[in-house]
C-alpha cells in the first residue's frame, strides 16, 4: 500500500484559488475601508487575530452562505480561500468569532456598510437618483408559541388591580390597616406583623397554614403578577404583541405559511432599499405594516450617507398622507403606486357612480353631488398631527335626507341612514399626481425596475442564501446580521456586474421585460 504523505500547500496560496474568485474582491473591499471605529471598541487592541481579518472572514462566509461561527472556524482549517484571508495569522475559534460579531462588529457595522454604498458612488454603480424601496418579513429566532398579546395584558392587570383593591380592604378590616395604603406597603406591614407574634410560616403537604401567613403570601403573588404585567407593558411600545425568548420580535403574518391557516410567527419587518440592484438601505422595524417605515428608513439612510436620492419608488403598502408631504418637503419626486391603482383600472370602478371620485364636486360651494341628485354637504373638519409632526385634515360631507333614497342599498350600509363621505385633503392633492407619474413612460420604467430589482434581491436572499429565518435574538442583533448579509450580497453582485459588463447600467430597459 502506498504510503500517503501530508499534502504541501505552496507557500503563496493565492497561487491556488482561481483567478477572478470573489475572495480577492472581498480582500480588495474589506482592506479599503476605515476601521477607526472598529479599534476604538478595543481599549488593549486585540491579542490574536487582526479584527480586519475576522471582518473579512465573516463577510466571506456569509457569501459562502455560512452564517454561524461554527462553520467560519472550520472553513479557516479546511478552505484555502480563509486561509489565504487569514494570511498566517492564526485560525480563530467559534467563540472569538461570535463574540467579535456581538460585541464588536454590532457597534460599527452600519457605518461599514455605508462606507461600502459610498464607495460604489464613488464607482459610478449607485447615483442617489432611483431608490426602490420594499420590505419582507423575517422570522424571528424565537419560541411561536411564547406569545404576549397587548389586550390580553390589559385585560388581566385590570381584573388583578380590583383583585388587590378587594382584598386590600379586607386586609385593612382584619389587622386595622389604612385603606389608602399601596399594596407594597401593606406588604411590608404583613412582614412585621408576623415578626412581631412570631410567625413560623409551614410549608409542605398536610401543613396547617395561618391566616396571616395565607394573607402574606396571596398578596405576594398579586404584586408579582402586577409587577410582570407591568413590566410586559413596558415592552409593547406601539406594538400589539412580543415574544417572550425575543421581545423585539412582534407577532406577523408570514408569506411561508405552509399550513395555510394564517398562523402567526414571531418576526421582523425588514426594509431594504435597491438602487443598480444594490442594497442601500436596511432598516428592521416591529411594524405589522410598511405604511410607517418609510419616513424613518429615508431619514437613516440619509444620515449615513449624507444624501438624498431623487425619486423614491414603491409599492401601495407605502401610500399616506404622511409619506406624501414628507417626499414633498424633502424635494424627492413620489413614484408610490396608489392603494387604488389597480382596482382603478377596471370597467366597473369606473363606471360606479356612488365612489366619491367618481362623484360631481363643486369647488365654490364645497359639495358633492350624489346619483339621485341630492348634494353631500360639508360638515365638519377633523386635523391630526403625526408622530412625525405632519397636520393631517379630513373632511367629512354629508346629506340628512338619504333615509328614503332608492339608492340606500348600492350607495351605502350605513346604520345611521345617511351617507358620509371622508376626504382626506392630501391624498385628494397628491394621488392625481402620482398616478400621472407612474402612468408616464418614466414611471412605467421605474415601475418595472422595482418589481426586478428590490424582489428580486429578496428572491436571492430567501432562495439563493437560504436566509429565512435570523440565527439571533434583538433587534441590534439581527440588523448586524442582515447588515452583514447585505455587505457580502453587494459584493457578489459588483463581481457579477463586472462578468455581464453591466457596470455603470443602473436600470433594465422596457423591452427587457
């Protein structure tokens, strides 16, 4: 039998890998950045592994699809392609790659990955002109059944507080407390009540309990349990439900809903934003919907990278009042598809008579004019301010003379007999807009450019990198993690742009399609 010796690597490994390999690219981009951040979080420096190296380690292994530390440590020994990243330095193990990722990496990876888009500026392959913007929920690396819902909680803590005030009373009629006195307090006098006649508290099967000792301890509980309901509010913020293994996560309706029953799963809605088919922006948000992620997202962006992009495209999940006068504010052209558009464009929409817009308006004298005739005259107006400090007005019209209207069936089923019509002035102003802009030759590109580009690297993540569900718990957390994935994912798209020679082309053309 031959004798098999050990394999001798040559001394340059570069000399092994491919030439065009994405991991020279990873090297080329890894090494061009500021770290000035990253070593600030050292206060001794580092004692093995340059904190660059594992950078790009990391960011290699997830364009490998390996997102555990596990699996970046054995690639380190067994793949010439991390061992030529690691260039002598020594292999670092699972735990000093997973502790560098939480505690080192979660600091500073935004500002990383921003000075990444900026550079690809910097290329000519992102122009801050088109900003396709779509969000996917991902699920969470969470319990689905350590659900807390908001109404549940409010429901129990309001049935404990009477619990503690009835018992509260009886407790002031038994040892001669004050009624006013806050359950802590009644606590606490309880416990020196039974130092002072000596109490010997029994536990155990078959053990006789004093009344004292059964007070004491039913009040323990209600203060328990009021300091964990409490405490479960504290968490909800605007949300209506958490996980209790990730309280960042909110309770969702996912699009992998393999038993089809509407199940809910804990999850983050994720927001990325796609320009020349790469991520520029990532927000994670507890939001059900993307109507309220929109204005925060473009405010981070913008902070990071000190720019605004031109025209900002999406879906009809992102149409409000507010969004509209915020893209107004800022001088950013809306290219938001209306949550009528296509229900808009079909026959019958049109030709029914008893939707406000299809509905005769006279300007002079506020009204509308419904299909028997009568005129819905202007009632009241309603103002709300936003979080974000935008003055949203309704108005409302009506007629008090609908309750003998043939039309009563058709036109509407309200219970008070009449019908009202709400107008909300700004989509009233700006929805006629928007559609002329989606609508143009323009728009009609953009259009295209959203559903290929921004989906499309939503396909390649979910399919491609196998990405469904975060290997991590927090928000801070999972955004390292999605930040880290869409780093290695940007790199991996400018190697193959630069393959299809599609460097500079920042949009597919119509007949692409």
């Amino acid at each position: 039998m031959r004798e098999k010796n050990q394999v001798v690597l040559p001394l340059d490994l570069g000399i092994c890998i491919p030439e065009g390999d994405f991991v020279f690219k990873v090297a080329e981009i890894c090494e061009s950045l500021d770290y000035t951040e990253l070593f600030n979080t050292y206060l001794r420096g580092w004692r093995k592994v340059n904190p660059i190296t594992i950078f790009e380690l990391i960011v290699y292994g997830y364009m490998k699809h390996m997102y555990s530390g596990r699996a970046i440590a054995e690639a380190c020994k067994t793949d010439i392609r991390f061992m030529w990243l690691l260039n002598g330095e020594p292999a670092p193990s699972h735990a000093t790659i997973s502790r560098f990722e939480d505690e080192r990496l979660s600091e500073v990876i935004e500002g990383l990955f921003y000075q990444f888009v900026n550079k690809l500026y910097e290329m000519g392959e992102v122009k801050f002109k088109n900003l396709f913007v779509d969000g996917t929920k991902i699920e969470a690396y969470a319990n689905k059944y350590t659900f807390v819902w908001k109404s549940a909680v409010e429901k129990n803590l309001a049935k404990l507080e009477k619990k503690i005030f009835s018992l509260l009373y009886v407790l002031s009629e038994r040892y001669g407390f004050s009624e006013d006195v806050s359950p802590e307090e009644c606590y606490e006098n309880l416990l020196r009540q039974a130092q002072w006649v000596n109490l010997v508290f029994a536990s155990g099967k078959g053990k006789h309990k004093t009344q004292l000792q059964r007070d004491i301890e039913i009040l323990e509980e209600y203060i328990a349990k009021k300091t964990e309901y409490c405490s479960h509010l504290g968490k909800f913020g605007n949300r209506r439900s958490f996980s209790k293994t990730d309280t960042d996560a909110t309770f969702m309706h996912m699009k992998e809903d393999y038993m089809r029953n509407g199940q809910l799963k804990p999850g983050y809605n994720i927001q990325i934003g796609v320009e020349s088919e790469y991520i520029v922006g990532v927000g994670s948000f507890s939001n059900r919907s993307d109507v309220g992620t929109l204005i925060p997202f473009l405010n981070r962006i913008r902070r990071y990278t000190n720019r605004k992009f031109e025209n900002i495209v999406a879906d009809a999940g992102y149409e409000s009042s507010e969004n509209y006068l915020y893209l107004e504010e800022n001088g950013q052209r809306c290219f938001i598809k209306p949550q009528n558009y296509e229900i808009s464009k079909k026959r019958s929409y049109k030709a029914n008579p008893y939707t406000p817009e299809n509905m005769p308006y006279d300007e002079k004298r506020d009204e509308y004019t419904c299909p028997n005739g009568k005129k819905l005259k202007f009632r009241r107006e309603s103002k709300k301010t936003t979080e974000n400090g935008y003055t949203i007005s309704t108005k409302y019209y009506s007629n008090d003379k609908c309750r003998r209207c043939p039309h009563i069936g058709k036109c509407h089923k309200s219970k008070t007999g009449y019908r009202t019509v709400k107008v909300n002035q700004v989509i009233l102003e700006h929805r006629p807009k928007t559609l002329e802009a989606l609508t143009s030759e323009e728009g009609t590109l953009l259009r295209m450019n959203r559903s290929i580009q921004v989906e499309g690297v939503f396909g390649v993540l979910k399919e491609d990198y196998g990405f469904r569900r975060f290997l991590t718990r927090g928000k801070k957390n999972i955004e390292t993690q999605f930040f880290l994935l869409s780093f290695a994912l940007n790199i991996e798209k400018l190697c193959n742009r630069t393959k299809k020679g599609r460097i500079g082309l920042d949009l597919f053309a119509l007949n692409a399609s």
